[in-house]
C-alpha cells in the first residue's frame, strides 16, 4: 500500500523532469492519491507559457494521473481536485474534465461549478468537446440538473457591444467554434433532452433568443434571409450559431413530442411565447410535421389571416398549407380560400384606383401574380375549381419556380453572365455576329446579361477558332471595345496554344486600334459593364504583339516588321502608367514590375525588346551570328531610339518602365553589349534624386533573372553597389522572394561557376560577407545546399565541388569569430550539404559533427539522419556521435517522428556491434532520448538484454 | 567552522558512492566517471564557444590538484575548482544573474559608516551615527538574506536549463535537487576558504556527488533511474 514514504523516497529518485512525467505514468493504483495529497503534490498546475505571440499549455502529469484514477476511486480523486488551484492551464482543464467523465455522475457533478470557470478562459483547445460529453454523462446519469447548469454555461451566447457608435454590432457568437457548437448540439444534447426535456428545450430557446439581435416589437427578425427554412433542405443556411441552436429547436421540439414528454399543443405555444419570427416559423415546421396527425391543431394556425398575411413565415406557412390542406374540415379549407379570395378582390379593387391604364394594369397582375405564388405551393391539393384558376394564372405567366420561398437562388453568381453561349456565337454567319455584336443592348440590370460577359465569351469562341476570326479581322472595325478587345485576347490564347491564324488581317485590326482616341466620351464610370475606353484594347493588342514575337511556329512574319512597328510604337507613348496610377497601385500594393506588364506602356516596352530579339533572331539566320553581334542596336535603330527615349526621367518618370530595362538587361546586353555599357548609368542612376529608378531596375534585375555570366562583368558595379544595400530593402510583398536573398543566390551561382573568386579581397564574395546579415549569409549556404540535395545524383564536377568544399571551410573557419548564435545559424544550412551526399564522406562526416557541437539544431534534420543511417555501415563510430549531437540539439517541437525509422536503423547498428564503444554510444543515446520524453528506443535496449 | 554533513547523511535515502570508490589515477590523465564528466563538460565548452575560461579545464585542474598527494593544500585548491566550477556553470548557461554589489563592496559600505562612527564617538553626533550603523547592518542582513535566496533561484533555473525535457517539475522535487547542488556548492566553498575541515575521503564522496549530479544532468542514465522508480511503485503497489 502506497504511503508517504513511498512518495518521498520516488521523488527523491527523480531526477529530472522526464522521471516525473514517467512516475505519473507508471502509477496504476488510486492508493497514491491519498499520500501524494500529503505530501502537497497537487498544488502547483504549471501556468501557461507565453513565447512572444504564442501561448503554450505545458501538460501536467498529476492531473493525467488522476484521469485515469477517476474510475476506480472517484471521491479520492475528487479530493485531490479540491486541492488543485485555479489555473489558466486548459490542459489541465481537459484532464480534470476526462476525470469527471470517468466517475459517476453524482460525483462528476461536483465538478460542474469549477468546469464553468474554465469556460471563462480564452483559450479552449478540446475543452468545450469534452465538456459537451460532461453534459451527456450528468444527463444520462440523473444529474441533469447539473447538466442543464453546465450547459447553460457550455453554450452561452456572447453578445458584443459595438465597436463605436452607429456601427453595425459584431454577430452574436458562442465561446467556442461554430462546428464544436453544432457537434455538441447534435451528438450530446438529445441527452440531455432525454432527462429533462422541458428544462432542455426551454435553454435552447433562450440561447436562441439571445442570439438574434432585437430590432423590431412585432418580432422581425430577418430569419427568411438568415435561415431561409427551418427544414435546412435545398436551401443554404448558415453555419453560425443562430443557425445551429434553430436547428437544434427543430430537433428537440419534433423529439419532445414524439417521445411524448409534452405535447405538440405545449411545445407549439412555447415556441408562440416567444416574439421573433424564426420561432413562429419553428412552430409552423412543428405542427407540419405532425399535420397528418393532428391537423386539427394545424387548421387553426392556417385559417390566422396575420399569419397567411406575414411574408416573415411565408416559408414555413404555405408548406404547412400544402401538407395539411388535405386533412382539414373543410370549412377550414373554404375559410383559407375565402381569405385568398379575399385578398384577391382587395388588391383588385385597390389597382381599380390606379389613375394610369398602365398603371392599372401592372397593380392587376401583381394581384394576379400574389395568388399565383400561393397556390402554386399547394396545387397538387386544390379543389378542381381553383386548380382551373391555378391554370389560367399559370397559362398567363408560367409556373412559377420555387413559390414557397420568397426568394430563391439557384447558383451562385459568379461572374458577368453573356446572351450567347460560345457555341452559338461560332454557329452564326460572321456578318450576323457583327450585327448582333453592334446591336445588342444589355438591360443594365445587375447580374443579368452584359456587354463585359459577351465580350468574354466571344474571347473563348475566338481562341477555339482563331483562324475564321483572324482572317476576317477587318470585319470587326468599328465595334465597341469591350468586343474587340474580347476578340483580341482570343487570338493571344490562341497563339499560346500553338494555333496558327493570319497576321496581316490581325495586325490590320491592331493598328486601327491604336489610332482610336484613348478615351469615349461618357465612358468615364469604372462600374459600367462597357470598357471605359480604348485603353485596355491596346493593352491587349501589346500582348498580342508579344505572343506572336515569341520564336514559335506561327509567329509573326519578318516581313510585316514595319507593321508590327507601326503598331507598337504609338503603344509606348501610351499615358498609362500615369504618376497617379503609379501612386494608386505601386509602392506596396504592386513591385515596378507586375505594374508594368499590367499597364499599356509597360507591357509595350516589354515588347519592344521582344520585338529587338526577333529582329535579332531574324538577322542570325539571314546574314551570320557574329554580323548580327557586331552591327547590336545599330540593325534596329527603332529599338533603340525607343529604348533610349524612354530612359530620360524628364520624359519617362515611370519606375514600372525602369523595371523592365531591369528584367530584360541580360537580354538588352545580348542585342549590343556595348549600348547597355555606354546607358549602364542611366538605367542604374546614381543620383540620389533617383534611387528609387535604380532600386526599380535593379530588383526587377535580381529577382525575375538568371544570374548570365555575360553581365557580370557589366555588373559588378551594380553588385557591389546592392551589397552596400543590403539589409535595406523590405522586398516586395508580392515577391515570395527578398531582393536580399536573391543577391545571395546570384553569387552563390557566379561562385559555383567559378565567376567569382573567394582570394580576392575586393572580390564580390568578400565584400559580400562582409556586409551581409546572418540571415541572408545563412540563405546563401543553404541555397548551394538545397540545389546539391534537389538533384541527389546528378554528377557535379570535382572542380565545382572543390570551390565548394573550400566554401565552407573558410566560413567555418571565420564564423569562430562570431558569436555562438549567428556561428550556428549561418552553419546550420550544412545539413543541406550533407543531406546530398554530394561531397567525400570524410570531409561531410567531418564538417557535420563540427557544426552538431556548436549544439544548435541543423537545417534538414529529417534528411541528415536519414543519410546518416545510410552511411552507418561505412563509420558507425561517427554516425553514432553525429545522431546523439542532433538528439542533444532538439528541442520541444520534436521533429523525432519525421526520422524515428532512420534513427532506429543507427541505433540497433549501434547495439548489435562487438564493439563495446559503439554499444555503449547507442545506449547513451537511448538513455538521452529517454531523458527527452521519447520512449520510443526503450524496446532496443530489452531487445539487447534479451540477446 | 560550518557544521555541514557528510554526503550520505545529506540523501540517506539515495544510492552514494562510498569514499575509495574512484579508480586510483596517475599523472594527469582522467579516466573513468572522470573521463567522462571531463568530456561531457568540454563539449558544453564547445557549444559555449566564446565565454572565455573553460568548464572543463576547471574540472581537470580541481581533479588534478586533489592528486597531489604531496600538496597539504591539495583540497583547497580542488575546492576552489570546484566551487569555481559550480558557480561559473550557470552564468555560461544564461541564468540571470542578480544585478548589484558583490559581498566586499556590501561590507566595505557597513563598514566606512562603522568607521565614522569609531572616529566621531566623542561628539554629539555620535548617537545618530550608531542609529545610522544599525540601519545600514540591518541593510545589510537583508541584502544578504536575498542573495542567498537568489542563490537557490539560480540553482533551480540551472537544473531546468540543464534537463532535456522542457517541463516544469513541481516545487518540492526541484527543492530536493537544489538542496543538493547548494549543499555541495556550501561543502567546496567551506573547503576553499578554510573555514571546513575535511578528509581525503568526505572530499571524494563530495566529489563524487557533483560528478554523478552533472553526470545525470549532462549524460543521462534515464533507464536505470527509471528501474529504481519502477521498484519502488512496485514495491508500493505489490504490497496493496
């Protein structure tokens, strides 16, 4: 029998705090509690542990133990509970709660008053899950009213103030998630409804009484919107916690009445009680339900005129109608067709008062119209008299769809919708497309058909035949440019998917185009479904341009250079992007870049150069490569000239336009090397007036190219100038890539080739660790590592791998004058090296434990031991010592699980060796990931006691 | 001269080495548990990088001057290594240190108002100035009463930084585990200010008891520790 000299001589062996959690664990019999309660064991719960923005819950073994004592000695366990101070910790919470769940339920009871002071903190992980059980286990117990007490708790609605005055108040919530809310409803309450029904439902509505703001005295509520129908078929209704605790009313009131706790009359008028519409709705569903049984109790609510008349019931009202119509007296029947009728003559007479005939006209087949609605929900079940009233109404303006909804939607909109389909715009004559495309009118109403969704299915219909469209182009002149753009974006989809159509009749089509004035008088709304000019036209016709540059069958032919030039350069004096679009989208919505191949002028100066490479492909094959290099801009002074004019600030302020003499400087530099070295400093200015052109052309440079060995020399300048830079810029939000770490990634690359040296002292690579911060010194090793692990088995040359290898050894050579944090952070990254089993065993082995005994964690964790377990053969000895290193180094996000199998391959090496060194490093191992928490190795030492 | 126990009657209740238990060493090579804590604190060394005087090489200058057999002073000066040892670990291991006056500053303070005191007893203010001297002594017991205090608040965030599971253990374990690191910090400390007279015997098992206390804290044994609490829930719950 445990006594407190057990206790004391157990906690004099624990040694640390993996033996604490292992003697809870160990613990089978509910005799410790009683001396562990002596001994003051249960007094300190660990409080929750804050690390910055986050907030953790260390576990607690005590109250893990008591769980699972709850069953065998609930009182002792009970005791102990009692002792347990408040505490924010809601592990513990979910222990003392599993606790409960394992006692009887007068017992579990006592806890319920504490349970509901856990439900006040903000952080709830499983807890309100597990308390819902609570709530089932009193109920069926027969403590429910310890049960309805903590659901009462369990289930409160909060309700906020607003935020300022005159704003709309946030919705109503629960503590917890909507799902949890509706799982506990769903799965648990029926319990509870099982004990004590009345008591059960009467909290449901309540809460749900609660949760509906309070707008109107005559019980408006909103709900045909909120909750279009009580019976949730067909129609969305809401995952929020209105909508649960309606359908949980639903539920229990069907369920109260059939298990006959109450009766339907009783559990109608509760629901009557009550103001708000959705329980009105809630007892209209009810009395539906049972309406072939009771119709009596369903005729009277049916011949309620207020009722017939409330649009907020109408849902639930005329379903109602239309399944108990049937089973009623038929004075009740002629009572509610009476009202109808009634109704009917009302409106009539009222539309008679109409002055207008039109007027008249249209308040008469309203009327018409409200009759119609109604008896089309019970049609099926009217007297022949009025089923021939129903058909005429029907004949007139056709069946209605939906009727026992107010409104009804089908679909969700998702976009412009277009009279025609694409299919019945490429199955008519081109002339009557035209004619359609120059006369449609869309009705301008919202969601309906429009001029912008016709626009984008003619695009699709073009792009499956562009060939029908292009050599027609012509034809189209004149047409809105909502459709011409439609067309125009068809025949760049078109040429992306490789199909060939006629340029000449296109480029016709462009060039009309851009002598269209740029903007329509009275087109000035950016809300009309009409394109608000020509503007978006051009930008199209520059993509057009630049697909049909691109060196791929089908392209644009030489011959029609001056044309395409005729087009394209009137698009690169196009105003936008204007200073004002710049300020609007650029600076931290959009980089330079994007801005420019989303605007006219950007994406023509794109072109422009594509236009530049054509020429030049163009040239190489015509005349010899070396001819076409030598002549550069000189054989296509368009380009230049266009290129030059728009370097001038004074002409061209744009920093989009500076980002694409950025991306494409390699490529400027292949059409004339000697150009780009004479205009270097005006696409990188120096001046301080216009270091925002530089950072633009320059980040456009380092993030969207490829580090070319033909700039490098051109560059260096411009990279040392970055260097100096770095840490500076805060990078794109849009980019996932920093200027920074890019920067890094391009001399790694110029090194890898042997570009860049790192026995220069003024050398890039120098220069380069000397200024970088740690972070993006770190990026740079673990970018080489990660492209040598990405392609395990590609043969790297020896030369490449000895630049490497003489990479690393000076950065761990001179990273031991750094301070241990950033030492570790920066060598960390060899994991990646490692990991690709690129480099001799030896040095990699060698270098890895170097790094493991700064006693950091390594980059690629899962990787290295994985590799180690494949190496263990050739130096168990090595592996051994690098695997305890990375076990010593984990901390308590334990990434063990990702290599827990490679782990135990080095270990039962370990184990199974003659050598006794090699046994007694795995068992210290062992031992080590034992002192961690992690049990999972123990086997392997009873294995080897075994053997 | 502090009256301190001896280690086995510190833990009675745990497994001690008896004096004689260490391997007999010569010249200056470690061997054994020795080798052992040597090695386990030269890696922490490796990892600390930076913080100047190493753990380890005060650990091999404490056992190496314990063995100079022929050296009266051979237990003082491997005291002074020790505590050395003891009380550098936890700075290297970023416990926070209470900021302020180290104890000579404190005293030379109590004592310069002693000293005004003594020079003006004669003079009318000489009642002021022995209120003034109790003031600053009772200043002085409480400053001293705290550091002690901090003293184990340091100890006990050590043993956490130094256990691989990051839980916290409740009060009364960690109290048990500071008792024994501060009982063996008070016994090198007595030692090394001559104010402890000690054997060659009581200073092995001393020796012993911190060497197997970084042991269980650097170089685990987590299983057999567990078999001895296994036995005793056993032994509890058998006899139910």
């Amino acid at each position: 029998m445990p006594d407190r000299s057990h206790v004391r001589r157990a906690l004099n062996a624990i040694k640390r705090a993996s033996d604490y959690e292992f003697f809870f664990n160990e613990l089978k019999s509910p005799d410790w509690i009683q001396p562990l309660i002596e001994e003051r064991i249960f007094r300190e719960p660990p409080p929750p542990e804050r690390h910055g923005d986050y907030i953790s819950f260390p576990l607690w073994p005590e109250s893990r133990y008591l769980a699972r004592m709850a069953n065998l000695a609930s009182k002792d366990v009970l005791e102990a509970i009692a002792r347990i101070p408040d505490t924010e910790n809601v592990r513990v919470h979910e222990d003392l709660v599993d606790a409960a769940l394992a006692m009887p339920a007068n017992d579990a009871a006592r806890v319920v008053p504490r349970a509901k002071r856990w439900l006040e903190s903000p952080y709830q992980l499983l807890l309100p899950d597990k308390l819902g059980k609570l709530v089932a286990h009193l109920a069926e117990g027969g403590e429910a009213a310890a049960a309805i007490d903590l659901a009462r708790g369990l289930l409160a609605i909060v309700v906020q103030e607003s935020p300022r005055e005159g704003a709309l108040r946030p919705e109503p919530t629960a503590r917890f998630d909507v799902w949890h809310y509706e799982q506990i409803l769903k799965k648990r309450y029926p319990k509870l409804l099982a004990a004590d029904g009345e008591a059960a439902f009467d909290l449901l509505c309540d809460l749900l009484d609660r949760a509906i703001p309070k707008q109107d005295d005559d019980g408006t509520d909103h709900s045909y919107i909120w909750r279009p129908a009580i019976e949730s078929v067909g129609q969305y209704s809401g995952h929020d916690v209105r909508n649960a605790l309606v359908s949980a009313i639903r539920d229990a009131s069907v369920s109260l009445v059939r298990s006959e706790q109450l009766s339907l009359e009783m559990v109608a008028e509760k629901l009557e009680a009550r103001r708000q519409h959705v329980f009105q709705r809630l007892a209209l569903h009810l009395l539906r339900v049972f309406a072939k049984e009771r119709p009596d109790v369903a005729a009277v609510r049916i011949v309620d005129e207020a009722r017939a008349e409330n649009l907020g019931l109408h849902h639930e009202f005329w379903l109602l109608v239309r399944d108990a119509f049937p089973d009623i007296s038929e004075a009740d029947r002629v009572a509610l067709l009476g009202h109808l009728q009634k109704r009917l003559d009302s409106d009539l007479a009222e539309a008679a008062q109409e002055t207008s005939e039109e007027e008249r006209a249209d308040a008469e087949r309203s009327a018409r119209l409200w009759l119609l609605r109604r008896l089309a929900v019970f049609k099926d079940v009217l007297p022949e008299e009025w089923r021939e009233r129903y058909g005429e109404l029907v004949r007139e303006f056709a069946e209605p769809s939906r009727p026992e909804f107010l409104y009804y939607s089908e679909a969700v909109w998702v976009g412009p919708t277009s009279p025609k389909s694409a299919e019945d715009l490429l199955s008519m004559e081109l002339t009557a497309l035209v004619e359609f495309l120059s006369h449609w009118e869309p009705s301008g109403k919202p969601m309906e058909e429009s001029a912008e969704g016709l626009g984008r299915i003619l695009s699709a219909a073009v792009a499956a035949e562009p060939e029908r469209f292009a050599s027609q182009a012509a034809r189209f002149k004149g047409l809105d440019p909502t459709y011409i753009r439609g067309l125009i974006s068809g025949l760049t989809e078109a040429r992306k998917a490789k199909k060939q159509f006629a340029w000449e009749p296109t480029l016709g089509l462009c060039r009309w185009v851009v002598t269209q004035p740029r903007e329509i008088p009275g087109r000035k709304s950016e809300y009309t479904d009409l394109d608000p000019g020509w503007g978006w036209t051009r930008k199209a016709v520059a993509d057009l341009i630049a697909a049909g540059l691109e060196p791929a069958e089908g392209g644009i032919d030489f011959g029609l250079r001056e044309m395409v030039w005729s087009i394209l350069f009137p698009l690169t004096s196009d105003p936008e992007p204007t200073p004002e679009y710049e300020d609007r989208y650029g600076g931290d919505n959009l980089d330079p870049l994007t801005l420019s191949i989303n605007t006219v002028r950007g994406e023509a100066m794109h072109t422009v150069v594509r236009y530049g490479l054509w020429l030049r492909r163009h040239r190489e094959s015509s005349e010899s490569v070396e001819r076409a290099q030598h002549e550069g801009l000189d054989a296509s002074p368009e380009v230049r000239d266009a290129l030059e004019a728009h370097l001038d600030p004074g002409r061209d302020p744009s920093l989009a336009i500076r980002a694409v003499y950025g991306q494409w400087l390699p490529w400027l530099a292949l059409l004339d090397q000697k150009w780009v070295r004479s205009r270097l400093g005006d696409i990188f200015p120096s001046s301080a007036l216009l270091r925002s052109h530089r950072i633009a052309a320059w980040e456009a440079y380092i993030l969207y190219s490829g580090p070319f060995d033909n700039v490098l020399e051109l560059l260096t300048p411009e990279y040392d100038a970055a260097i100096n830079r770095l840490g500076e810029s805060a990078g794109s939000r849009l980019s996932p890539r920093s200027p920074d770490e890019r920067l890094a990634e391009h001399l790694m690359i110029f090194y890898w080739r042997g570009r860049l040296s790192l026995s220069d002292p003024d050398g890039l690579i120098a220069h380069f660790y000397e200024r970088a911060p740690v972070e993006v010194r770190a990026h740079a090793l673990g970018f080489v590592g990660r492209a040598l692990e990405r392609e395990p088995g590609v043969e790297i040359p020896d030369a490449v791998l000895d630049r490497l290898v003489s990479l690393w050894d000076w950065r761990a050579r001179v990273s031991k004058e750094l301070s241990s944090g950033e030492r570790a952070t920066e060598l960390a990254e060899f994991g990646w090296w490692f990991a690709s089993g690129a480099f001799k065993q030896d040095w990699a082995m060698s270098r890895l434990l170097e790094v493991l005994r700064i006693g950091k964690r390594v980059q690629a964790e899962h990787l290295v031991v994985q590799r180690l377990a494949e190496t263990v053969d050739a130096a168990p000895g090595q592996v051994l010592d690098a695997l305890r290193l990375i076990v010593m180094a984990e901390g308590e996000d334990w990434g063990g699980s990702l290599w827990h199998e490679a782990a135990e391959r080095i270990l039962e090496t370990g184990l199974s060796s003659k050598d006794v060194t090699l046994a007694e490093k795995s068992e210290e191992i062992i031992n080590l990931f034992g002192a961690k928490g992690n049990s999972g190795f123990e086997h392997l030492l009873a294995k080897k006691q075994d053997s | 001269m502090t009256d301190l126990p001896t280690p086995s009657e510190s833990f009675a209740s745990t497994a001690l080495p008896t004096s004689g238990v260490l391997p007999k060493l010569t010249g200056d090579s470690l061997a054994g548990r020795q080798q052992v804590v040597y090695e386990a604190l030269a890696e922490k060394d490796d990892q600390l990088g930076e913080r100047g005087v190493r753990l380890s090489h005060m650990y091999r200058g404490a056992v190496l001057a314990r063995r100079q057999s022929e050296n009266s002073e051979r237990l003082v000066l491997a005291a002074h290594d020790f505590r050395e040892l003891m009380e550098k670990l936890p700075r290297y291991l970023d416990v926070p240190v209470a900021a302020g006056s180290g104890l000579t500053v404190k005293v030379r303070e109590v004592v310069a108002v002693w000293d005004e005191a003594e020079a003006q007893k004669n003079t009318a203010d000489h009642p002021t100035l022995r209120d003034r001297f109790l003031q600053a002594f009772a200043d002085f017991a409480q400053w001293f009463a705290a550091r002690d205090t901090g003293r184990r608040e340091r100890a006990g965030e050590l043993l956490s930084r130094l256990d691989h599971r990051k839980l916290p253990v409740p009060s009364s374990i960690r109290e048990l585990r500071v008792d024994e690191w501060d009982q063996c910090h008070r016994y090198f400390e007595g030692v090394s200010h001559h104010t402890l007279t000690t054997s060659d015997g009581d200073f092995d098992d001393w020796a012993a008891v911190l060497e197997e206390f970084l042991l269980d804290r650097l170089r685990p044994r987590t299983y057999e520790d567990r078999k001895v609490l296994r036995d005793i829930i056993g032994e509890a719950e058998n006899d139910a």
